[in-house]
C-alpha cells in the first residue's frame, strides 16, 4: 500500500532503488516512512520503536555473516568485530553512502545539530532494517545488500586486529549477565619518550581483576585488557 502524499512515495521509491531493491518489493510504505521520521517531527509517529527492532535485526545480520564466512574464527573475535561492524560510525557510514540524509524528515533545532548527525543516521539506519524485516517478517529484503558490506568490512577489521573493539564486546556482555559496567584502572609504567607499551590496565568487576594489558595509549592498553578480560569471562561461561 503506496503512502498518501505522492512526493513522499517517489522519494521513498528512490532509496529503496539505491539498496537495489525493486519498488514492487513487498514493502510496507508506511513504515519505511516512519524510520525515517525523527522524533523533532513527531512525537508519537518516530523511528524509535522502529529503531529497536531493527537494532535487533542489524546484530543478526551481522553474526550471520560472519558465521557464515569465518565459521572457525573463535567467538570472542566474533563478538569483538561484530561490536565494531553495528557501531554508530559504521552505521552513519553506510546510511551515508545511501543518501539517508536526503530522506531523513528532521525539525526544529535538530536540522543544524551537526554534532548529533551521527547517531541520528545510525538510528535511521537501524530503523529501517526494522521496517524492512517487518514487512515480510524475515531477512529477504536486508541480507541482499547489506551482507556485502559487512563481509568487506568484516574482512578489513581482521587484517587490522587494532581496530577490534573488545572494550565494547566487554560491556555488552557484563551488562547482560551481571547488569554492570567494568571499571578500567591505567596506570602509566614508563616515560613518554620511550617507543613502547607505556600504560598498564586492568578491568575489574564485582571487586575481582578479570583482565590486564599494556599498551602504548590508554585506549590500547584498555583493549588489551578487556580483550583478556572477555576471553576470560565467555571461557567460564562455556564451562
């Protein structure tokens, strides 16, 4: 069922064009046109609800690539990766190569907030893999263009093992089974004009030391130990 106001439809027809989907694709107009409503516009009639869903369906899609391409790749890489490939920079970054921001309904102060135009593409982004899945209820008008994309990007971050988010793999595990965040406590261990690993961390939870690394940053060192910290935690899980 097309949507009421022609204009609308025609650029709704445009980007679905884009993801190299046919416009007589079962597609639910309305709620495409609702995941790229923000919340300036209306209050009741968002993305959010949308959002949620389609948050949901972009970390399936996700494991499914990468269950797919890196069956042997062990699972603490697959979260770690997986963290970086539904993060709101990818996201912005591929709602971006697609244009969203022309489809994008936003008002108010919103519009000249170009500090917040990245989580408000990503949710976008998620919002419409939301109303893409609800219209047929599986992956069918999602996996087609989106897994090329994941399997690039996917194929990138493992050849550049720095770029693995263990910090953010961590946190989503710790606040699923415990409902806590972990603390990360940096110390520094040798001057600035030596050329190695100058900061030592440590993640604690609930009072114990699960993981410590060295790095050359603090954000390096954080990594390192959250990295042990996860591999420790989804090892004990599995036992």
């Amino acid at each position: 069922m097309t949507l009421a106001y022609p204009r609308r439809q025609r650029q709704l027809e445009s980007l679905v064009r884009k993801l190299g989907l046919a416009v007589e694709a079962p597609i639910k107009w309305q709620l495409l046109d609702l995941a790229l409503t923000h919340p300036t516009v209306s209050e009741s009639a968002n993305y959010e609800h949308l959002e949620f869903v389609g948050d949901a369906v972009v970390r399936l899609v996700a494991a499914i690539v990468l269950w797919e391409n890196y069956p042997n790749c062990p699972v603490g890489d697959f979260a770690a990766i997986r963290s970086v490939l539904v993060s709101d920079r990818i996201l912005a970054q591929l709602a971006r190569s697609y244009g969203f921001e022309l489809y994008l309904l936003v008002a108010g102060s919103a519009t000249a907030d170009k500090a917040g135009q990245q989580s408000r593409l990503a949710d976008a982004f998620e919002a419409v893999l939301g109303a893409l899945y609800l219209s047929t209820n599986n992956l069918d008008l999602i996996r087609p263009w989106l897994d090329p994309h994941f399997k690039e990007l996917a194929a990138e971050i493992r050849l550049d093992p720095a770029r693995l988010n263990y910090k953010a793999a961590l946190q989503e595990w710790t606040q699923a089974q415990f409902k806590v965040l972990p603390e990360y406590r940096v110390v520094e261990i040798s001057q600035p004009h030596n050329n190695q690993e100058r900061f030592i961390a440590q993640v604690w939870l609930h009072g114990q030391k699960f993981g410590e690394g060295k790095g050359r940053s603090i954000k390096a060192a954080e990594q390192a130990a959250a990295k042990v910290a996860f591999l420790t935690l989804s090892t004990q899980e599995n036992h």
